[in-house]
C-alpha cells in the first residue's frame, strides 16, 4: 500500500507562491549543470497540425530524489468552441528510491510559477541590481508570470512597460495587474513604439510564441539583460540572431536552447558555438562566470525543464502533506 496525493490547481495556488518557487528552481538548475538531474528525450505528436498538439517532457533529479514528467495537450480551438484554455496537463511526480509515484497536480499553474521563477532566476542572477526599466513584450500568462517573477528579485524597478502584437491585451494586463505592485508603475504602450522603449530599458522580457524577431540588433542599450521565454521549441523566435551573436549568452541548458530557444537561430547560421553558452546553473553553481562588466549585455535563453516542473512540484507536495490538503489516494500493489 501506497499514498498518492492529488492536487488541483486552486490547491496548488493556496500552498505555493512564487517565493516559494524560486529556491526550488534555482536547485533544479544547480542539480541540472552538475549532472545530478537531467532530462528525457521529450515527445511530441501533432493530431491536427496548427489544431491540436501534445507533448510529453520528462526528467530525473537523483539530488532531489524524484523523477517524473509533465503531459500537455493543447487544442487552439477550446477557447472559442468549449470556453476552456487552449493548454491543459497533468505533472506525475515519482519517488526514485521507492519507484512509487508520490503526486499528480494540474500542470497549468505549476507552468505559470515555475517560468516566472526561471526569469526571476536570469534577472536576479545576470541583470545588473540597480535596473529600474523593464519591458515585457507578450501579455498573456507568461507576461504575468515574469512580471510577478521580476518584482520578487529586481528591487529598484520602478517602471516596467508592456506590449503585445495587440495592443488591447498590454492594456488589459496593465490594468488587471496594477495594483497587485503598488511600487512599480506598470503601463501598457503602442505595439509600434517597442523600439522607443527597449532602448531605454534594463531588462527586456519577451514572452510571445512569435516565430519572427521582433527585437533587433542595436535597440539593446548597453548593461541590459535580456530573458527569452517564448522560443521553446524549433522555429520560434523572437529576437534578431546578430543579437544572440554578440551579447554574453546563458541558457538552461546548453543542448536545449541550441535545438528549442533562441539560440537556435544564430548556432544554425555558425554565428555563435555552443561553447559560448553557459548555462544558469553553471553560474549559481560557481563554476563559470555571469556578468563581468556593468556595460555587457546579457541574454538568458530559458525554454524550460521539466525539472523545474518537477521540484515546483515537490515542494507544493510536501507542503500539502503537513497541510493535509488536496486527495489522498491508497494505491494497492
Ligand atoms: N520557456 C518556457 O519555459 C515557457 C513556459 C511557458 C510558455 N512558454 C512559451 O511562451 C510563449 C507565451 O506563452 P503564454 O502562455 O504567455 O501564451 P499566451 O497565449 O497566454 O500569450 C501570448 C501573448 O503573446 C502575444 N503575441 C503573439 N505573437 C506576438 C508577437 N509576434 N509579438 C508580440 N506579441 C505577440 C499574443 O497576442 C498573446 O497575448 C509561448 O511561446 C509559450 O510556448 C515558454
């Protein structure tokens, strides 16, 4: 006989917050860059290309001492035909020692915290302390999520402008959002002045699922970090490769980004080798440099791990378990 605990989403919000999260996937990216976790080949089928998807990532963490994987579906019609989101999963979290599973949440809002961390771990790790400009280009959950992300490690931002190729959906996120940053002046701008405001700007976020650039070389001013959220799988992209080829680059993980980041771009027309790379946990783990200079220009190309699935999801676990929250389940073998 064994526990199984399941968790919904309104239960995963109530036990984990993004402070919560970050530590965890700090870890998991430590744990990522010292070969003590890695990653599964991931799965992917398209039923009905451009209509329906799903995927499959899934990966080990001998330091954490649970493995598991995180199944999506999408559907790009649900919204409009169901009125239900478009992407929509499960998280199955396995226990290494006693290869018994431990926990199944619902994937969409481990996704939002756990990515919002990622780019609150690029921020914090690589963007010079002292920024008080950010943009955030894309204002759906992920525009939230690193937004959330970015005000629990920058302390001096002050302003953070937001875009969107539609402009209504900067402006709805401007003001839903608002008042949750009291000290932070979130406004909503013309799609058609990015150019204006990215070159003002400390931190640039783009979190879109563009597959064209729509940051280009020579806005980036000098000392800016830029985190790349959206390209996470081959063909998206959201900034000019020559950007890539002459800033310091970091990613999650050196194999990834060259195959589903940003990366992509510029390694498959020979402007960079992935030597250049250093990945994020390489840094935190001391073992290569960040940032040098206040002058560089930094980019953290995260296209996430289902590691950072994995340790959100433990930590939630074992949260629920001193709680006793969500549906205990007494599997028979
Ligand atoms: N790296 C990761 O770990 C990770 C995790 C989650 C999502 N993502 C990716 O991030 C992207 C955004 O995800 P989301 O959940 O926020 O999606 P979403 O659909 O909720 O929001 C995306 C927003 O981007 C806008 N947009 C689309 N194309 C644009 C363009 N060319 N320029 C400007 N705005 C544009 C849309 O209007 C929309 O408001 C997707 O590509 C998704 O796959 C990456």
């Amino acid at each position: 006989m064994y526990r199984l605990r399941i968790l919904d989403a309104v239960q995963f919000r109530k036990l984990v917050t993004m402070d919560d999260v970050i530590p965890g996937v700090k870890e998991a990216y430590k744990l990522f860059s010292s070969g003590k976790a890695g990653l599964f080949p991931i799965i992917t089928h398209e039923f009905d290309p451009g209509r329906t998807d799903m995927d499959i990532k899934s990966a080990y963490m001998d330091g954490a001492g649970i493995y598991g994987l995180k199944i999506l579906g999408w559907n790009r019609d649900n919204p409009s035909v169901l009125g239900v989101p478009a992407l929509a999963g499960l998280i199955v979290v396995m226990d290494i020692e006693r290869q018994q599973p431990i926990g199944i949440l619902e994937g969409t809002p481990v996704t939002f915290l756990r990515t919002g961390a990622a780019g609150a771990i690029g921020a914090e790790s690589l963007a010079r302390p002292e920024s008080v400009n950010a943009v955030v280009v894309g204002s759906g959950a992920q525009g939230r999520a690193q937004i959330m992300g970015l005000s629990k490690v920058m302390h001096k931002l002050k302003n953070i402008d937001v875009f969107d190729a539609q402009d209504i959906y900067a402006e709805k996120m401007a003001e839903d959002i608002s008042p949750n940053y009291p000290g932070i002046k979130i406004t909503a701008r013309p799609f058609s002045s990015l150019k204006n405001y990215v070159k003002n700007a400390d931190i640039v976020v783009t979190c879109t699922p563009s597959k064209e650039a729509f940051i280009m070389y020579g806005w980036l001013k000098k000392g800016c970090h830029i985190n790349t959220i959206g390209a996470d799988m081959a063909g998206k992209q959201e900034i000019d490769p020559e950007i890539t080829a002459t800033v310091k680059v970091f990613g999650d993980s050196r194999i990834q980004v060259a195959q589903k980041g940003e990366c992509q771009h510029a390694l498959s027309r020979g402007m960079i080798s992935s030597e250049q790379i250093t990945e994020i946990g390489e840094v935190l783990n001391g073992t290569r440099l960040g940032r040098t200079s206040a002058d560089e220009i930094t980019m953290f190309d995260a296209t996430g791990m289902a590691l950072q699935d994995l340790m959100t999801a433990k930590v939630a676990l074992e949260r629920a378990e001193s709680l006793n929250i969500g549906v205990v389940v007494e599997m028979e073998q």
